[in-house]
C-alpha cells in the first residue's frame, strides 16, 4: 500500500520527539518546542497517537511558570500566544486527564491577569523582538485571536463566564484595532493570516474569515500554491496547509483541493516540511519545522471529512438485505440480542439501520468523520463524530464491529486496524468489507483511498492477536462475487 501524506508525517513526529518531553523546534534545533507541543496534541489524539499527546501534556506541566505562564523553547519569557497554545492542547485532553485542571486555570489565570484589564489587548513582545519581520515591521498582533479560540473552549467546558466575558472583550479590541481580512498587509505571512483566520472561524465570525479568504483567494496561482506574502514568489508550507483548512471549513473545497495537490508535492522523503520552498524564500528554508507537519495532518482530517460532506447526496440510506455485503454480515457476526455494536465508518448508516431493525435490543452506535453522514443515521442509533485513527470509546467496548467500505479512507491503514481491533471485546467479531487492490480502476476514487490485497489486511489482522478468515462476496445485483469485494472477519480471543 502506498505511504499517505499522514502516514508520513507520523513518522515524521516519531523521530522528531524528544523523550518524555515534547516535538522538536525543527531539524536544527532539536530542543522541545512548548507552544507547538500545546497544540499538537489534539492532533496527536485525532491520529489515535494518545499515549504520545499525554507524553506532551505531562511535560507541559514540569515546565510550566510558576504564574501560570509559559516561555519560548529555551524557557525564557512569558507569552500570551504559546500559553494560549498550550491551553489549546490541555483542553483537548482535559476529560481523559482531569488532573491537569489546575494547570489550566492556571495558564488562563494567567492569560487574562497579563492582559489590558480596559481592552482585554494580550501581551506582546517589546518591539523589534521575537515578532519583529525587519523591514516588514511586526507580526499583527491579530494571531493572539488563535489564543483566544482555546480559551473559549476552556469557558464551555468547565462553564465559567470570566473566560466567556474576557474573550468577548478582547475579541472587540482586536477586530476594533487591528486588520484582520487583506492579505496584501506586508507582514501578513500566509501562516501568521491563516492563524487569523482560523480563529475567526471558531470565535464565530465566518463572515470575516470568509472576506480575509477572499482576500487570499486572489493570489493563489493555477497549481494551488499560495505565496508566503502576497508579494513573493516563494511558498510557506505551513501557511498553505492551514489556508487550505480554513477554506475546507468554509466550504471552498475546490481551493482547498489544489492546495493540499501542491503540498503533497512539497512534503519531504522524512515525511516532514521546509519552512518556505522557492527563490529568495526566507521563513525557516533550510529546516524542517515541526508546526508544517501538524497542520499538514489536520488539512488531511479536513479533506476527507469534507469529501464526505460535499457527496452526502450520492450515497444511499438503505441497503437491500439480498445485497451480498449484508449477507456477509448477518452470517458473520451471528445473533446481536442483547450485544454492543459499532459500525465504524458507518455513511449514513444503512448497515446499523438494518442490523438495529434485525436485533432492536443491540445497542449500536455509528460512528463517521462526517457531520452531514451522521445526520442522516435513523433515531435510536448513537451517533459520534470521529475517524478510525481516535475511536473515542474504551478497550472492548462492543461484542461486535463492522467497517464496510471505510476502512479505504482511513490513509493510516495499521492504526485504524489497531483501533477497530482495541474496542473489540473477547470473543467478539470484526467484520470488515472493502475492495480488491487486484481490481484498482475499476471505480473511481479520491487520492486518499486504498484498496486491499486480501492476504495483506488478513495480515495486518492477525498482528492485532484476531483469529482471521476472509473470502470474495458478491454485491449490488451481482449474485456471485466477482473478485471486487473481499470480507475479512477477524475474532478476538
């Protein structure tokens, strides 16, 4: 199977931890990065990397200042934008480690205590400093909404109205004193624009997101490449990568397309990114810089969620229980009274429909990366928005799971296995139905997805510890299988 622009940057991630600590700065500066490994960790849980994410919080909190702050890689100085990072991670992880709370409180204490008290303006550093670009003066201030974004979400999940307040008031200073939508500003790096905008998104002001996007819009060349200011030739892999999730949330998919066309090609053997690629590039161009690798995971989220969004309508909310797929199932998986089903990848969830109407005493739950998918899953089913790298449920959560036509878009195939085979429990069965990589072109497919050799998959399966067998079904109106789809069943001891 080929290696996924995820697959890659996991790699990428791996090698580039330091023990017990956090990610790396970059390629030449191999020391733990604390705002960036704030932020990493929601990614980090996206891609099922959960042990490494609490590595990242643990380490955040033994070097956390005394006041609640946070400084830069060497420790020195407080800033507001890296705590609010790590107030971004912390929260993400917050309900799987509860201890951190007080560490929490403590970097949004902070946060607030450092601040204008009259306009809610976060710290900055002294002119001329850390944020000074030389001749294009200093970085818009505007990015600290990226830090505000985080401390919302801390305002929602522990309900505390000071949050609440203090972002509201802050967010007027910044959309009061600062541009927050022309690209064409000449110390508007496509990243530090895209922080901006990505904020505005979450901070509920899509209409500004979508003005500073056109804004981008209007410089982004035939090949999906976007330059690192609206001036230069050159490109920041960074900012095209967050630009191109902002315009996924915002539906532009065809503009985030090309871009993520042209990162792929940017993305480097390691699995990891140059900071800037082109001529007279000059944003980190000789490192590998550990925020492109993040960004470039969290684009790929985005791409196939969206995907799955924008066809919703080619997909059908039932199945014909003759279809040779259900067939499949219903023999496999045995009687379901009384038993916990997950159908993961579930669409529009045609399969647990029929296997919740067959056995209404199962209790099933669907889960997709598709908001607008589970939007069409019948009442009565539990819904769950995740992918097949993070099952957010515990080790053997159900006696049965099946991933029908899913598992191809899971771009980091051995994780996904590994998930779907955890929250098996013993004695219980995954049934899994996808396509023969034998019959690639037979249909058409998105850039993302992989078909599987049927000895492969049934490989993958009994490294997880599963009993497997597999065989070719038929299909649609095919009586007889015709080599297309193979089903895997896999049983845990």
């Amino acid at each position: 199977m080929p290696i996924s622009m995820i697959e890659k940057a996991t790699q990428w991630i791996l090698a580039n931890t330091v023990p017990d600590k956090g990610i790396i700065v970059h390629s030449r500066q191999r020391v733990p990065y604390p705002e960036v490994s704030g932020y990493y960790i929601p990614t980090l849980l996206s891609i099922g990397r959960t042990d490494l994410a609490k590595q990242y919080a643990r380490w955040l909190t033994k070097i956390q200042h005394a006041d609640g702050s946070f400084g830069g890689p060497t420790g020195t100085g407080c800033y507001a934008f890296d705590t609010g990072q790590i107030i971004r991670g912390w929260v993400s992880i917050l309900d799987q480690m509860p201890d951190l709370l007080p560490h929490l409180r403590g970097a949004c204490d902070w946060l607030i205590r450092s601040a204008d008290p009259a306009t809610g303006r976060l710290l900055v550093p002294p002119p001329g400093t850390d944020w000074s670009l030389g001749a294009r003066g200093e970085v818009n201030e505007a990015i600290h909404l990226y830090a505000l974004a985080p401390l919302q979400s801390v305002a929602r999940k522990i309900a505390d109205r000071t949050y609440a307040k203090f972002v509201d008031k802050s967010l007027g200073y910044y959309l009061n004193r600062t541009d927050v939508t022309d690209f064409t500003r000449r110390n508007h790096l496509s990243h530090f624009f895209a922080y901006i905008q990505d904020a505005l998104l979450d901070l509920g002001r899509i209409d500004l997101a979508k003005k500073g996007m056109a804004s981008v819009a209007a410089h982004q060349r035939p090949n999906g490449a976007v330059p690192g200011y609206s001036d230069v030739s050159w490109v920041c892999s960074t900012g095209l990568a967050q630009l191109a999730i902002v315009w996924y949330r915002i539906g532009e998919t065809a503009r985030a397309e090309a871009a993520m066309g042209f990162l792929a090609k940017l993305q480097n053997p390691s699995g990891g990114f140059m900071g800037s690629y082109g001529i007279g590039a000059d944003y980190f161009p000789a490192a590998e810089i550990a925020w492109a690798v993040k960004y470039c995971i969290d684009a790929t989220h985005l791409q196939i969620a969206r995907h799955f969004d924008d066809t919703v309508g080619e997909y059908s909310n039932s199945i014909d229980p003759s279809d040779g797929r259900v067939r499949a199932v219903l023999t496999h998986l045995g009687t379901l009274k009384g038993k916990r089903l997950l159908d993961a990848g579930c669409g529009k969830g045609r399969y647990a429909a029929l296997l919740k109407r067959t056995y209404p005493e199962c209790a099933t739950t669907a889960m997709d990366i598709s908001q607008k998918m589970l939007g069409c899953v019948p009442a009565g089913i539990e819904r769950v928005q995740s992918s097949l790298l993070n099952i957010p449920m515990p080790d053997s959560s159900y006696d049965a799971v099946i991933c029908i036509e899913a598992l191809e878009h899971a771009v980091e195939i051995p994780k996904a296995v590994s998930e779907l085979s955890r929250v098996l429990a013993p004695g219980g069965k995954l049934v899994i139905i996808d396509k023969n990589k034998d019959r690639l072109g037979q249909l058409a497919m998105p850039s993302w997805e992989k078909w599987f050799g049927k000895t492969e998959l049934a490989d993958l399966l009994r490294s997880e510890g599963l009993k497997v067998s597999s065989e070719f079904i038929a299909y649609d109106r095919h009586a007889e299988p015709d080599g297309l789809f193979i089903c895997w069943t896999g049983t845990k001891p």
